[in-house]
C-alpha cells in the first residue's frame, strides 16, 4: 500500500511537470522576448572584480550586497538592454523600483540615475536625501528641471530598509516594507520623452560627487507588468482583517487605535493604458479574462509541483539509499511530515500528537464563557461572547458611523444608540468613537524654486598645473512644488585654478651625427652627443640618467705607405702620393707664389696698383698674409671696399670712389617743402636748403606762407642761431615784409585796424599811429592835436620842410638854415649864406634865374 501511494505520487509529479512545461512553452511562444523584471546589478556587470566595488552579506543570503568606494568606474546598463528598459517604461506609463539599502546615517546619495544624451545631461534620478528626510524624484522636461519629495521616509538611518517605489501613471508612491510611506500625484509624464539613444542609466552614481550613493544595496530591479499588489505580496505582504475592537465608552480618553479593518499596505492598483489595436473591447476582456483562469491555473500547477517535490523528498529520505530517518519516529498525515512529539490542529475542534509514529487525536476542551449567549466564529471551535448589536437588552440597533471628522490624517467617527427604558436598565455606552484615517495631508502649497547659496569652491581637482574648481546650488530654497516654476539659471559653476606647474622630468633629444674620425686609417675615435632638452627637466624634475657623450672607434683599417703622410707640402697645397713612397706638391694656394713646398705671400697692392682708390697719390691697399683689402673711401666720398685673396681677385674688383653730392643723392636734411641747393665738395657746408615760393623758413623746417612775404603762417621751431623768418607772420594775408607793429599787439599794421591800440579804428583815428583816444583837433584839419606838427594851425598836409616835427604852417624857420622866413630868402631851401648873385630878393638856391 505504502509502495502504491508512492507511485501515485509519483504520476502526479511527473503529470504536473508535464502540464507546466506545456504551459511554459505556450506562453514563450507567445512572447519569447518578454522581460517583466530587470536585475540592475546584473545588466550593468557589477560584481566582485568591477573596480571599486565590495561585496558583503546583505539581508538576502542569496545574493551579494555591494558597497561603492569608486563612483567613476561604475559600468552603465548593457546600451541593448537599456533601449528595451526605456520602452516598457512608454508602454507600463512608468515602473517599479524594488531595492534593499542601507543608507550612511543623514547621507544624500542616488539610487538610480539615466543620464545623457549629452555628457551633462540627466533626465531624471531617484535621490534619497538623509539630510532633508525625502526621496526626491528629480526629473527634466523642456530643459527645465522638476523636483518632487516624498517627505518623512527615515531611510538614512544606517538600518536595512526593503523599498519599493511605484512610479506609474499619475502616482508617485513609497512603500518602505509593507507600508505606505508617503505618495505625490504627478502632473506630467515625464517617462514619455525618455531617450535610450545615447543615454547611460547607473546604479549608486550621482550627477556630482555629493550626490553618490554612501552605503550597502541589494536587488536592485526594475518591474513591469506588475500590479503593485503582486509585487508587495511577493515580498511576503498579506492584507488582514480584524474584528472592530476600536470602541470606548463615555468615560474613556479617545485613543489612537488602528481602524477596523487595517493592511500590511496602502495604494491604488494603476491602471494600464492599452495600446490601439484592432480588437474590439469585448474581444481584448475576453482574452484578459482566459489568462485570469490561466495564470490561476499556472500558480495552482506551481503550488501542486512544489508541494509533491517536497513529499518525494521526504519519502526519499525515508525509503532512499541515505535513508536518512529510518531511525527516526516520524507521523505522515494529509501529506505532512510530523516530527515524534510534534502536535497539529486537524481542525477547529481535533488536535493530534505524534507519538512513537502514531498519530494520536482528541477533542479540544473549551474554556466557560462569561456571558448568557456566547455565538460561534467561522474557524473557532469554542464559543466567544460577541458584542453584537442585539447582544444587550434594552439598546437599540447601533446607528451608522457617522462620516470622519477630517479628510486627511487621522480623525474620529461616532455612532450611537437609544435604550428603551420600560424594558432593561441598558447598562453601557450608548456612543462609540473610534479613530480614522486617510491619505496624509498635503500642507504644500505652489510656490517657485529658489536657488540656494553657492556651496563653497571644490579643492583643486588637481596638485599641480592647471585643473578646475566647482562650486553648486540647489534649487531647494525653497523646492519648487504643486507647479512651480523652476529655478532659471545654472546649477553648477566651474572656473579654473592653476597650481604650481607640475614637475617635469628631463628626456635625451636624439644623437648628434657622429664626427669625423681623428684619422683616416690606422683606427681613430669618433664621437656624438646628445641633449637633455626633450624635454629639459624643470620646476624640481628630475635630470636625465646617463651619458652626454658616446665614443666610438673608427677607421681601423692599416694606413698605406704614404709619402704625404709627413705633410712636406705647403699648407693647402695639394700633397700626391705615389706607390713608391715618394711625393710631389701642386701649386701654391690662392695668395702665395712658390713651388708647392715653399710659399711666399704675393703682394696684391703692388701687383695691381690701381686696385684701391687714391687720394693725393697715396696708396690705399692694406696686403694681408694671405690676401689683401682697401681701406674705406676717403670722407666726402662713396664707394666700395673691395677685399680678396690672389691677383684675379684685385683684378676683378677694383675699387671706386666717387665725390659725395647730398642733393643729388637724397641724403641732404633739407624739409620736403624746401629745395637743396649743392655748393661744392669743398665748400663747408657742401649745400643749403631754401624754402620754396609759398614756404618760409630756414630751409630745415618750413612753414606755409600766404602773403609771400618770407613769414610763415605760424611758428617754426628753427635750428639754434637761424630764427630769421621762423617767427609767425603779424598779418598772414597781407605782405608785410617789415613786420611792423606799433603798438606792440602781436598784430602787424598791415592787418591792424587799430594801430595805435587806442580804440578808435584807424580810417576814424585822427592820429592812427599815435594812442589819443580823447581825439582831440584844436585847429580842425582832421590831424588830431597829438600827432599834428602844427596843432593850433590848420595844416591837413602837414608839411615839414626841415623834418624837425613842425610843421611849415607854424614854424618860423621852415627850412631849418637858423634865418626867419621874413629874412630868408629862400624860406623852404636851406640856404644859411643867403646868397642872391643877381639882387632880386630871391636866393640862388631857390632862384629859377640866379
């Protein structure tokens, strides 16, 4: 019989394998590329030989808890497997975030980021913030950045925490364990404008070195295709319900007691949003309805499977080869094992023991019970007194909970009763209060990001040379929420610094060309160098190591029998060797006469006389030994100053001389306006300059001149002792060569409408040259009194015979001779010896006939 068991047992594991494997294979017909459930650590190849990473032992012993030490050589997700992330996130409206951490104490650090596609660029990150007690969603749209925190979630507490975060649809939600921590209503999707083209999503690294993840993580997973209640009730989440024991009396305080039907968890399953098929709606709830019965089915099979894996098991164990409890006291019931001593509950009211392998079964003995009608509960075997609503006398049915005092957070409800006197006392309460509770108030309000202070300037990222500093900001003062603009403007300043210039270590530059061998045959030396320059070691580097100098043997072979060996020859005339021994020279070089042994220096001066310039017959030429030169051109001349070895070098170029003319040759001093004038090669100077029609000056410098008249226009700054005609013309329109001035104004007389500086203009000035403003005219001959030589005489003519300054109308000696005009003869003639030859009263000097 035991045997037969077994082997029904057995056709029922092998029944169930097979139904499941066909199970198996119709669903991965169907979709053999379906991924729901993406293991983070796994597609991005963290493990224990990636840099900078630790394992440890985590919550779950089946797998490692990693510990990130270097952040920059994190690997991103595998590119291929990203793009099939990205897009079930467009199809599921979001994801489902499970991870278990353990966050350092009040640290902030990324659990997920996806970067790109530029190399600065994010578009979004999970960041739990230890030090403002939020998990913040952290997201960008249309460039602009959108930051939204679930508050009060105590992660950074050094403790091992199981997260799951829902990010579907319109929901935003936390679940820490099996409870609901916080939850956000999302007001755009932003998972729709994700990009996997040149992106990069990472584990644990944050945009900035503030922002890495500081602590251990464990299964890290992205879900799909999951409601949030399979995910929590995989992770061992069970609703429950209690009886409603959240009642007191009048006389008792309210209390915080849970609500009457409470969970292990609290949220709103999402929603899918289907994609546009052409299936009518009736088809597609058929179809959901088909694989409801079928994955009931699949998970009935799974539980079937499991539960006859483990009997076999057993059974092995009984009847195997290890026999493993043979010798054990062991009970089999409903196929269960019971250890000897081991007691169960067959049901509600039978309770066995196994002893010595025998199952041994009674009745389970029920307390008293301290009330008149006790009622029975579905599962229990003993009687419970209930506090039903028909359970006291008297009372009335209680009313319906009235509706909470609060819509958010936790408040009260009240129900009540009546009690018909005439028929009982009605012992008890007759109001029950009891606490409820709804979403957490959102006490936010809108309001727009502000940037916070700058953080202080990052140290140097390098010790030497140039790097960079960086200083951030946060968009969190205060953090932009219910729809608030974001904060405009940059997040991150970076600016460079420069250290002392970082050491340099010298390098050789490449070997010179060898040199020439010491000796043509017989073995010599030759050698090459080289440089420390490649580069040259500097700000503390250290020098080259080695050798500036290689030698090297050259030319080993014998040397022949050569005669010139001896050099016989005349330096630089050849020497020619001859098998026998014996020599021979070749001509003297350029500059000497001799045989080829002997040379002597050949006189060029002397062999060509008329090769250098000659001044009074005396010879320029200098002889060098070799060679010869002349001596430069004599002063006031130009030429060449030929040199050369040998005669047909003298003969070749022969020197000239020729006298030097400023004028001709431009090198005068003369200014551009004036014309040089040459003298003659003796005369010292040898030319002068003169300034052009239309031009005044000293020739050196020259200035316009308008009126012609040799004076410039204004001022030139002349040679010392040559000012004549550098001094600005008086009157620059009107020649006026004498440069007259009478009353010393700066201004000639010429162009003076006032000469005497009187104030009277001088067409109206009756003494033009003479300062009389009061322009007094006694005798009214329009000469006026100060200048007039007869001012009580009326003489317009102001004639002046004798030019002593009185006139001839007042003076009584016109001519000056000393003799009265009533006794001189000739009164306007200066005659002092008043000669009249023919005695006609009229002097011979003034007589037409004297």
């Amino acid at each position: 019989l035991f045997v037969g068991v077994m082997l029904q047992r057995s056709g029922l594991l092998l029944l169930a394998v097979l139904i499941t494997l066909w199970v198996s294979s119709n669903a991965q017909d169907g979709d053999k590329e379906e991924e729901t459930t993406f293991d983070l650590l796994q597609i991005s190849n963290i493990n224990r030989k990636t840099i900078g990473v630790k394992m440890f032992r985590g919550p779950d012993p089946t797998v490692p808890a990693y510990r990130f030490i270097r952040f920059d050589h994190i690997p991103p997700c595998k590119p291929e497997i990203l793009k099939k992330i990205v897009k079930l996130i467009r199809q599921n409206e979001g994801f489902i975030l499970s991870v278990t951490l353990r966050q350092d104490r009040q640290s902030r650090g990324t659990i997920l980021a996806l970067e790109g596609p530029g190399i600065s660029e994010r578009q979004f990150e999970i960041i739990s913030n230890g030090q403002a007690n939020t998990l913040d969603l952290i997201y960008w749209v249309d460039g602009f950045q959108n930051v939204i925190s679930l508050e009060d979630v105590d992660l950074a507490d050094s403790q091992w925490k199981n997260l799951t975060v829902q990010i579907t649809g319109e929901n935003y939600n936390l679940y820490v364990g099996c409870d609901l921590i916080d939850s956000f209503i999302l007001e755009e999707p932003f998972y729709e404008q994700l990009k996997a083209e040149n992106s990069r999503m990472y584990v644990a690294k944050g945009s900035i070195r503030e922002n890495h993840f500081r602590g251990f993580l464990q299964n890290i997973q992205l879900i799909f295709d999951t409601s949030i209640e399979d995910v929590l009730r995989k992770k061992g989440c069970q609703r429950s319900q209690s009886t409603e024991v959240n009642t007191i009396n009048e006389s008792t305080e309210i209390l915080h007691l849970s609500p009457a039907v409470t969970t292990e968890y609290v949220g709103e399953k999402s929603e899918k949003k289907a994609e546009f098929c052409d299936r009518s709606c009736e088809e597609l709830g058929s179809m959901f309805t088909e694989l409801t019965g079928l994955r009931i089915v699949v998970n009935n099979l799974a539980d079937n499977l499991q539960k006859v894996s483990e009997e076999n098991q057993i059974m092995w164990e009984l009847i195997g080869p290890n026999k493993t409890l043979k010798n054990q006291s062991v009970c089999w019931q409903d196929g269960r094992v019971f250890a000897d001593s081991e007691s169960w509950i067959v049901d509600s009211c039978t309770k066995c023991t196994c002893q010595d392998s025998k199952i041994v079964c009674h009745q389970i003995t029920c307390p008293a019970v301290s009330c008149a009608n006790p009622s029975f509960v579905e599962g229990e075997c003993c009687p419970v007194c209930s506090h039903s609503d028909d359970s006291e006398e008297g009372w009335s049915p209680w009313s319906d909970w009235t509706k909470c005092s609060v819509t958010c957070g936790s408040g009260t409800q009240m129900r009540g009763r009546s009690c018909d006197v005439t028929r009982s006392a009605c012992t008890g309460p007759h109001i029950q209060t009891r606490m409820c509770s709804f979403k957490k108030c959102d006490h936010r309000i809108r309001q727009d990001g502000g940037w916070s202070h700058w953080s202080p300037w990052s140290s140097c990222s390098v010790t030497c040379g140039v790097g960079n500093i960086t200083r951030i900001r946060l968009c969190n003062s205060p953090i932009p929420q219910m729809g608030g603009k974001n904060c405009v403007g940059n997040g991150r300043e970076t600016e460079k610094c420069e250290k002392l210039p970082c050491p340099v270590n010298g390098q050789w530059g490449p070997w010179s060309p060898w040199s020439a061998c010491t000796v043509t045959c017989g073995g010599g030396i030759r050698e090459r160098s080289r440089l420390c320059n490649s580069p040259e070691p500097q700000y503390g580097g250290k020098p080259c190591v080695g050798d500036t100098r290689q030698h090297d043997m050259c030319n080993k072979k014998d040397c022949p029998i050569d005669g010139c060996l001896s050099n016989p020859c005349f330096p630089g005339a050849e020497c020619n060797s001859y098998p026998d021994g014996s020599w021979s020279c070749g001509p003297c070089p350029a500059g000497y006469l001799g045989n080829g042994t002997v040379c002597e220096d050949l006189d060029e001066c002397i062999a060509v006389s008329d090769v250098c310039f000659k001044v009074n017959q005396v010879h320029r030429c200098v002889n060098t030994n070799p060679g010869f030169h002349c001596l430069p051109c004599p002063p006031r001349y130009k030429g060449s100053q030929p040199y050369g070895v040998g005669l047909e070098a003298a003969k070749m170029e022969k020197q000239v001389c020729e006298p030097e003319n400023p004028c001709k040759d431009k090198t005068h001093s003369c200014h551009k306006s004036a014309e040089c004038i040459y003298l003659g090669h003796f005369s010292d100077p040898m030319y002068k300059c003169e300034c052009r029609t239309g031009y005044a000056g000293d020739g050196r410098i020259c200035g316009e001149d308008s009126d012609l008249d040799g004076w410039p226009n204004n001022n030139l700054v002349c040679a010392a002792n040559a000012t004549y005609h550098c001094v600005k013309d008086n009157c620059p329109l009107l020649p006026n060569s004498g440069q007259e001035d009478f009353d010393k104004d700066g201004k000639g007389d010429a162009c003076d409408e006032d000469d005497d500086n009187d104030g009277v203009e001088d067409d109206k000035d009756n003494c033009p040259l003479l300062f009389n403003p009061r322009q007094f005219d006694y005798d009214k001959d329009e000469v006026g009194d100060r200048c007039d030589n007869c001012p009580y005489v009326h003489n317009p003519a102001q004639i002046d015979t004798d030019n002593n300054g009185e006139g001839d109308s007042c003076a009584v000696d016109i001519d000056g001779d000393d003799i009265f005009n009533e006794r001189d003869n000739c009164p306007y003639v200066y005659n002092t010896d008043q000669s009249d030859t023919d005695g006609d009263g009229v002097g011979d000097q003034c007589d037409n006939c004297p």
